[in-house]
C-alpha cells in the first residue's frame, strides 16, 4: 500500500546528493522498458535527494522529475520544488519507507562552494 498527497512547495526542500537515473515501469516485481511518465505525459527521471520538510531534515528520498530538469541539478546543491508538488510514500520493508517527491520545476536555493 502506498499513499501519496500534495503538498504546498513552500514547505519542501531538498539538496540533490545522486546523479538522475531513468525511471521505469515494473510490473510484478519485474522492470519493463517503458518508461514512468508524469501527469503531463512526459518521461521522468529520479535522483537521491537529502528532504527537508518545514525547515526540518527527514532524511534521504527521491525526487522524481522530468529527465531534462533533473540534468541540470547541482550536486550539493539545495533546491525548493515549484508549481505542483506531491509526496509518496510507500513500504520498503517492515523497518523503512520509500519517501518520494514528484515535481516538474525547482529552484535553486543555495549552491555548494
């Protein structure tokens, strides 16, 4: 089970701490070559990120994103998502969850020296 709800994008930050990975359909446990889409029909892509929500750190997530979005994300670099933003979280294991971040826009917050 999974649940997934939006969230103001005034209360998420994030720093980006992967490189993006092309994201892909699974169907029984098993991945298929196509590709997960957004709500807008267009191919996204994850990368690691480091969640803060309200100024509060929550530990290590995924942004989802469209591939040319995620392209131009920094490493070390913070970021707040804009526009529609939605957070999913689903079951890893009986110990942890997968916390992941949808969203088509960021902006850059502060940049790594």
């Amino acid at each position: 089970m999974s649940l997934a709800f939006e969230i103001d994008s005034n209360n998420v930050s994030f720093v980006a701490i992967g490189k993006p990975r092309k994201a892909f359909v699974y169907e029984k446990g098993e991945r298929t070559e196509q590709r997960v889409k957004n709500a807008n029909g267009v191919s996204v892509s994850r990368m690691d990120i480091a969640l803060a929500l309200n100024a509060e750190p929550q530990g290590r997530a995924t942004l989802q994103a469209p591939d040319d979005l995620l392209d131009k994300l920094g490493f070390g670099t913070a970021y707040q998502p804009k526009g529609h933003v939605q957070i999913g979280v689903s079951p890893r294991d009986q110990f942890s969850v997968n916390v992941v971040l949808r969203a088509d826009a960021v902006e850059e917050v502060f940049v790594a020296e």
